[in-house]
C-alpha cells in the first residue's frame, strides 16, 4: 500500500541578530560563539567631552564664545553711547 504521509514542516535554523557584524562559526556539529552578542559601545558625557577636546571642537556655551559675546554687547552700547553724544555735540 502507498500509503502517503503528512510532510512535516522543515525547521528554520535559529535566527541571529544580523545588526550585529559578529557571525557565529559553525563547525558541522558545533555552533561556536551562537548566543555571544559583543556589547554596544556606550559614549557618557564625560567621554564626548574628551572626544571633542581632542579633535577640537568647541561647546556651544565656551568661555572663550560667552567672553567675545559679552565684548561685543560692551562695544555695541558704547558706540550707541558715541553716537548719541556726537549727535548732542553738533546741535
């Protein structure tokens, strides 16, 4: 008798996080490395603060900014100053 069996349904391998650039090695009998996940790099504000330093980045609020923005301030009312006495000194 030719009796037909049901086809079972064909088992997927296990999936891996392919985001990370980290495949395991497989052996034939052996998945070796198959739930090691590398860990992310995590940067805190003490480190970009580092990072910046040394490439040379400024932050938005450095001294050196605030200082020159200050001068600024100092030299556009003085000028206003000016301005509205020599006005007063040619009447």
């Amino acid at each position: 008798m030719n009796a037909r069996r049901k086809k079972e349904p064909v088992k997927e391998p296990k999936r891996f996080n392919y985001e990370v650039k980290f495949r395991p090695h497989n052996t034939g009998k052996v998945l070796i490395g198959g739930n090691y996940f590398p860990k992310t790099n995590y940067v805190d504000k003490e480190g970009e603060k580092v990072q910046a330093a040394l490439l040379g980045i400024e932050s938005d609020f450095s001294r050196r900014r605030v200082r020159n923005f200050i001068f600024y301030m100092l030299f556009v009312v003085f000028m206003f100053f000016l301005a509205i006495t020599y006005e007063e000194l040619m009447k």
